[in-house]
C-alpha cells in the first residue's frame, strides 16, 4: 500500500509558497493570467522503498 502526498508551506509575509511532492504531479497555479505548472521536485510515494 502507498500514498501520494503534496506538502505546500505557504509564506504570506515573504509572498512564497514551496511545494516538496511525494509521488503526486505538481499542482497547477490558476492567475489571472492563466493556468500554469508550478516546478518542484518529485519524490516516490510515501509507503514504496527505493530500490
């Protein structure tokens, strides 16, 4: 059994956000603008050994 996980830390003073992944795509930031991929690095699945 394994779980996908996003953990995002939102900073409002700095106005950053920073995004660690664990088996799950990254999430996408809708502006004004339009929709974009955020970047972050993509780790395994909770619950899966590396190998």
């Amino acid at each position: 059994m394994f779980a996908t996980c996003i953990l995002l830390t939102l900073d409002q003073n700095a106005r950053t956000a920073s995004v660690h992944l664990a088996g799950h795509y990254a999430p996408l930031l809708s502006a004004a603008e339009g929709i974009q991929e955020t970047t972050a690095a993509h780790g395994i699945a909770l619950g899966i050994a590396p190998t």
